[in-house]
C-alpha cells in the first residue's frame, strides 16, 4: 500500500539521481520536494513539514550522517539513509546518529518503495479522541500506550519511528522476552545477522531515553538468550 501524499524529502547532490527518485516516488503517490546538499535541506526544513526524508551519506560539506544527527536534536521525522559503502560498520554508524534504515546504493526503485512504506507504516498514528490513557511507569519516565507517547514530566521524549514501532512492540508484553529474529519481523526488515545487530543499535538509542544508566539497564532489559524485556515498575 502507498501512503499516498506523504511528504518526502530527497536529499542527493547527484542531480541525475535526484530527479530520476523525484519522478518515481512522485508517480508511486507521493509529494516529493528535493535538495542538493544539507544546507539546502536545512532551508526546506525551516518551512515545511515532512512525512520522512530520503538522505544521501557521501555528500560534498556536510554529509549525511553529520545532518541526521542534526536533524535528529529538534525532530523525530523519519530517515532512511542511501549509503554507497557496502560494510555494515558503516551503515550502523548513521544508525547510531539517529536513522530509522538504510538502503545500500545501487538498488532497485521497487526497494527503495518498499523500505519508504514499511518505514513510514511504523510512524503512530495521531489519536485525536481524548481517552483514559494506559500508562506504564518507568522509573521517572511514562509511555502512553494508547497514543504511543513517551514523557519525562511535563516533556515529551522524541521517539523516531523504529523507536516507538519498537515501544508498541515492547509495552504489548510488558514483563515477556521478545526475541531479536521477532523485533526484526515486526520492524518489517529482512532477516539476517546485520539487522539483527540493526536492532540492537536501535535498542541502545531507545535505552538513552529510558534508563538513568543505559549500560545498567533496569526497565529495557536483555534477556540472554531470549531478546528483550521491557520491565516496568
């Protein structure tokens, strides 16, 4: 399914490829507006609002990995990286600054698709309808299951999109060890070791939010061998 008039961000400096993505995910269904470096892409996100961006990493200035962290300070948009560098030490590197996936260049249109849709599945929807909120207490944080909404007092904590796919996943058993091969199922990911490993970058990014000590993890534990356990109090 497309998430038609999702608004994407393509930021690419090779202009060939930049315009051949504008025009294929423009004609799968999506608005799709285009930058040439970060600093371009800085500009639009100034004015609009975005439903994810599509970021390439090898860029001249500033790269990728460098704007994601940025991006990642003031928003939760969704990213998928477009890296050129086929080692998985790399890729987990623009994980670890704060990206929801990426894609290895070159790839095929039809993937590029459907990594946008699967990623863009696991953003929560808006709840408009006041109701009694589900709440599980973690220490001084508390995640509203109904909405989908983590808070520290009056804050709200940013969760990207694999984050709060992976707070819905967690807080629907709390208490119960959930394995790595099923967190990689429910993200909508291949299988394999790499994304396995994917997930466990996603892990510690979700424990910093979580945890006074996210190398002494009391709420998001790791359960050897059986995964994860989210343990609220």
């Amino acid at each position: 399914m497309i998430e038609i008039d999702a608004h994407l961000l393509i930021v690419d400096d090779d202009e060939r490829i930049r315009g051949l993505l504008q025009k294929f995910l423009m004609r799968s269904g999506f608005m799709v507006s285009a930058a040439r470096d970060a600093a371009h892409a800085r500009r639009l996100l100034e004015g609009l609002e975005f439903d994810m961006i599509v970021l390439d990493v090898m860029m001249p200035g500033e790269d990728g990995v460098s704007l994601t962290k940025a991006i990642r300070e003031d928003m939760a948009t969704p990213i998928l990286l477009l890296t050129a560098k086929g080692e998985t030490e790399d890729r987990i590197v623009g994980l670890e600054a704060g990206a929801d996936d990426y894609l290895a260049k070159p790839f095929e249109p039809k993937e590029l698709l459907l990594r946008i849709n699967a990623i863009l599945r696991r953003v929560p929807a808006s709840e408009d309808a006041v109701m009694t909120p589900k709440v599980l207490h973690l220490g001084p944080v508390r995640y509203d299951t109904e909405r989908g909404e983590m808070w520290e007092g009056e804050s709200l904590v940013r969760l990207t999109a694999t984050e709060a796919q992976l707070m819905r996943i967690f807080s629907s058993c709390p208490g119960e060890p959930v394995s790595r091969t099923r967190l990689v199922e429910d993200l909508g990911r291949d299988g394999g070791q790499a994304q396995e490993r994917a997930v466990d970058v996603q892990i510690t990014r979700l424990r910093r939010k979580i945890e006074a000590d996210p190398k002494q993890p009391r709420y998001l534990q790791t359960v050897r061998g059986s995964g994860y356990m989210l343990a609220p109090d």
